[in-house]
C-alpha cells in the first residue's frame, strides 16, 4: 500500500475519528459514532481505499531530479 494520505489530511482525519469515537464512547451521538474509527485508522495508516478508486491523493509530490 503506497501512501496517499498527506500531512494536514491525516490530521484532520485522526482528529475527527477521535471525536467521533470518543462522542460515541460516552453515549452523546449514539453507534453511528463508531464510524470515528475509519477516519481514525486512515490517517494512522496514511492510506485512503477511496482516494486510488477517484484517482486522488492528498501527499505531497515527490521530485525527481
């Protein structure tokens, strides 16, 4: 699996599959919530199954000389 998940990306979608889960975990926004750990387990990994499937990736280009 190459990495396709950049920098500000994995971030935001650590951020937000821990609010998730912790929203979930403490009963505030119900099961739905668990879905935190997509999010949270992309951004650890830096691989998004959807972004090859749209052609998309958020890392940052690598130079070649």
């Amino acid at each position: 699996m190459k990495a396709n998940v950049g920098g500000i990306d994995r971030i935001l979608r650590i951020v937000v599959g821990l609010v998730l889960i912790t929203l979930a975990a403490t009963g505030t926004v119900g099961v739905w919530g668990w879905i935190g750990v997509v999010p949270l387990l992309t951004g650890l990994f830096r691989w998004c199954p959807a972004y090859p499937l749209l052609g998309m990736s958020s890392c940052p280009m690598k130079k070649s000389n």
